[in-house]
C-alpha cells in the first residue's frame, strides 16, 4: 500500500477514535437527556448552540482555519511566529466581544423572554472556550499532534457527561450549559499540558504581517460560513416562531440522530484534508481523488440507506416517548446531509490550491435558494419545508463545487453518481410513505438490491480491504 494511503489510513483511524467515542458518549446520553430535558427546553439549548456557532465564526474570524494550513511543515520558529501572532488576534477579539456584550446586557435586559438575551453570558461563555478549543487543537494538527488533537475532543465529551450526571437532574437545562463549561475547561487543560503548547507563546514571535498572512486566507472563509449557518440554522428560529419550541426540540433530536453520517464525514475529511495537502501536486492527484470519492459516495449513500430504514427503531431506544415523533424527520434529514458531506468532500480541492474564493461563490448560489425557500415553505409545511430546503441547496453546492473544482481533477462516470442519489431518494419515499408494511419493505428490498448491484464493484473493493486488513492483523498475532 501507498505511503499516501497509509497516512491516510492512519490519520483517519485517530480520529476516527477520538470523534466516534465522543459522538458515542452523547448519544448514549440521550435517553437521560430527554428524560431529564423537556422538548421545549431542548428546543432553548439547541437555540443557544445556533447563536453559539455563528457568533464563534465572527469573532474568531475562522483563523483556526489558517492556523492549521499555515504552521504545517514549517519550522519550530515559524510555528511559534503564526500561533503567538494568531492568540494575541483572538484575545483583541475577545475583549470587543466582552464590552459588546456588556453593553447589549445594560440596554436589552428587560428582553430576558428571547434565548439569546436570557442565556446572554452563557453564550458569551461557550463562544470563549469553542474558539480557545478550537485554536489550539487546529494547531495539535498542523504540528503534527493528531493524537492529542483527537484525545482532547473524546476528553472533553467525557468530562461534559460525567458532570452531566450531576448537574442536570439538579439544575436543568442550567446544568447541561455548566458541564459544557467544565468540559470544555479540562479539554483545554489537556491540551495545553500534554502538547506543551505554552512554549509556542513568545511576545517576541508575535508578528504583525503573519496574522495578516493568516487572516488573508481565513476571512474569505466568515461569508461562507455565515452562509452555511443561514442554511443549516436559519430554519430553527423560524421553526420556533411558527412552530414552537416544543417541535423545535423535536427537531433538534431528529437532527442530532441525522448527524451521525454527518460526524464520520467530518472525521474523514479532518484527515483528507491533510492528504489532498500533502498530494494536491502529484501528477497522479486525479486518479487518487478519483478513486477516494468513488468510495466515499458510496459509503455516504449506504449510511443514508441504513439510517432511514431504520430511524424509527433508533429514535425508540434512544429518546423518551415525547420525542418519538422525531423519527418521521431523520429520513429527510439524513438525505439532505449526504449531499452536504459530498460537497464538504469536493470543497477541500479549495482549501488545497488556496482558492477560499471558491468555498463563497458555491455558497451564495445555495444560500439564496436555501432562504428563499425556508421563508417560503415553513410557514405552510412547518419542519418539512425547512427540510425540502437543505436539500434543494446542498444539491446545488453539490454541482456548483464540482463544477469549479474541475480545473483542478475531473470527476468521471458522475452519471453514476446521479443514480445513486435517485436510490437514496426512493428509499426515504419509501420509508416515510403509508403503504402496506409487507410491500413497503419488499420495496424497499428491492431498491437496496439494486444500490449493491450497481455498486457491486466498488463494495467488492471494500470488504477486500477490510478482510485484507483483518489477514494480515491475524498473521502478525498468531506470528507473535
């Protein structure tokens, strides 16, 4: 095997580790969540956690982007220059932020009924630590800590839970935002003392043109990012106001669960993302991307697959019976996150050949579709139409990002790719349809044959790799 591919083995099988186990622990969480939590009170969080992200974008202006791509390979020296630079950035950024709510809390206090303005300093909070967290574990990449990098993120999820425990049944949904705190407080600890990151603090490294380097690569980044937010959450405070957020909560459970494709595409691309890095000028990129994106595709179909048959089951064991009704939503949802991991997948071409410029043309044609339709359809068809409209924009980012990646690797055979899509969205017809249960499943038996048989070739790869893999483990234990 390639050393390419054993990097990318590697890397992806650290954080594979680290991501799943912290994505485990939350979920097996939720049947105390939602027994602990009303709906409306998930519904509050899931608010708070929307105002969280995008605020965290602004004021961080995405340089953890930046301080990941820039320190790479580059000497102790310089790596020192790019993160003392880029902290002292963020603590300015901090200091705006902090006087900007002070003054927001003097003047808006009597509006304390909305999330934001009731929950102020906990979102104030939470942007603080989610921009440390994720400052300093961008750069546990760059320097090569991927270990650390996936520790700390399973660490502060263990933390949070076993603080969850305590907390929530005594202080509610107040509870749920302190383990967040607390968690995120022993994530950074452990970072900091395990990398040693302090020794990349110096006043005497803190250079003015290399946070301008920085900041030239990540702001072009915040629109995007903006834009995606509108897309992903804009829907929730338009659910909340013509829905409630009773069914907000709902929702939100139904997101979560829809995630889980979602959380393997990030894990992945966290590590894809360094390999197109490391291969993005070899003559034979196309062929290696190629051959990636063929099994990628596959495997983001297959998920979509096994989630909506089974999304009913899985909302029964893991949620109290309040929010069973979750499980009519995770069908859609899952089919409208396929085509958004495909296009995260096709993105990180751009990040490659530094061309951010392109991650904001192929989001501003998604976003006014994404708008226009949510401001359209929910007030009719309430959590649906929001649901209509993820997909309708994921698909277009779909096309429009491999239409400008084509300049630098072709994607063959897309026709292919178009078939898939159609199994996917016959089997979510299917599944949520009212049809008799004996010739619903026999459908969708039927149409499942069809997805293995067209892509015959390319699982046949897979399982060889998997029972490859597990020969050689096999041979190497029984040597030993």
């Amino acid at each position: 095997m390639n050393n390419k591919y054993k990097s990318l083995i590697k890397n992806t099988t650290l954080v594979f580790v680290g991501r799943i186990g912290s994505n485990l622990l939350q979920f097996l969480m939720l049947p105390f969540y939602t027994k602990w939590l009303s709906t409306s009170q998930y519904g509050m969080y899931d608010l708070i956690l929307v105002y969280v992200s995008i605020l965290a974008v602004v004021v961080s202006c995405k340089i953890e982007s930046a301080i990941f791509v820039y320190p790479k390979d580059r000497t102790e020296e310089e790596q020192k220059n790019y993160f003392s630079s880029g902290l002292v950035f963020l603590i300015i950024l901090f200091s705006i932020l902090s006087i900007s709510f002070f003054v927001i809390n003097i003047f808006y206090n009597d509006l304390n009924k909305n999330v934001f303005f009731k929950y102020i300093w906990f979102i104030y909070l939470l942007i603080l630590f989610n921009i440390i967290f994720r400052y300093i574990q961008q750069f546990c990449r760059a320097i090569d800590k991927i270990f650390i990098y996936a520790v700390s993120g399973l660490f502060f999820t263990l933390i949070s839970v076993i603080f969850s425990f305590i907390l929530i049944p005594k202080y509610g949904l107040n509870g749920y935002v302190y383990s967040q705190f607390i968690g995120f407080v022993f994530g950074i600890l452990t970072i900091i003392f395990t990398v040693k990151i302090y020794k990349f603090i110096s006043f005497k490294h803190i250079k003015i043109n290399y946070a301008k380097k920085m900041l030239v690569f990540s702001l072009p980044l915040i629109p995007t990012t903006i834009m995606w937010w509108l897309v992903t959450s804009l829907n929730k405070p338009l659910i909340e106001t013509y829905c409630g957020l009773a069914v907000l909560g709902i929702f939100a459970i139904a997101t979560r669960f829809s995630q889980i494709p979602a959380i393997l595409n990030d894990i992945f691309c966290d590590a894809w993302q360094i390999s197109v890095l490391e291969e993005f000028n070899n003559k034979d990129y196309s062929v290696y991307y190629n051959k990636m994106f063929n099994a990628y595709f596959v495997f983001q179909i297959f998920c979509s697959i096994i989630f909506a048959v089974f999304s009913k089951s899985i909302i029964e064991v893991f949620t109290a019976k309040n929010y069973w009704d979750a499980w009519y939503y995770i069908p859609f949802l899952v089919l409208s996150g396929a085509m958004s991991n495909i296009s995260a997948f096709v993105a990180v071409n751009f990040t490659a050949a530094r061309e951010t410029r392109y991650y904001f043309y192929s989001s501003i044609v998604g976003l006014i579709a994404s708008i226009g339709l949510n401001f359209a359809l929910i007030p009719y068809y309430g959590v649906y139409g929001a649901i209509v409209s993820f997909f309708v924009c994921g698909l277009v980012q779909v096309i429009i990002r491999i239409y400008f990646s084509w300049k630098w690797v072709v994607i063959i055979n897309i026709w292919k790719y178009i078939i898939n899509i159609i199994y996917n969205i016959l089997i979510v017809l299917l599944v949520i349809s009212h049809i008799s249960i004996y010739l619903k499943y026999s459908l969708l038996m039927f149409v499942f044959v069809l997805f293995l048989l067209f892509n015959k070739n390319i699982i046949y790869m897979i399982f060889k790799q998997i029972l490859s893999g597990i020969r050689k483990k096999l041979i190497i234990n029984i040597g030993a």
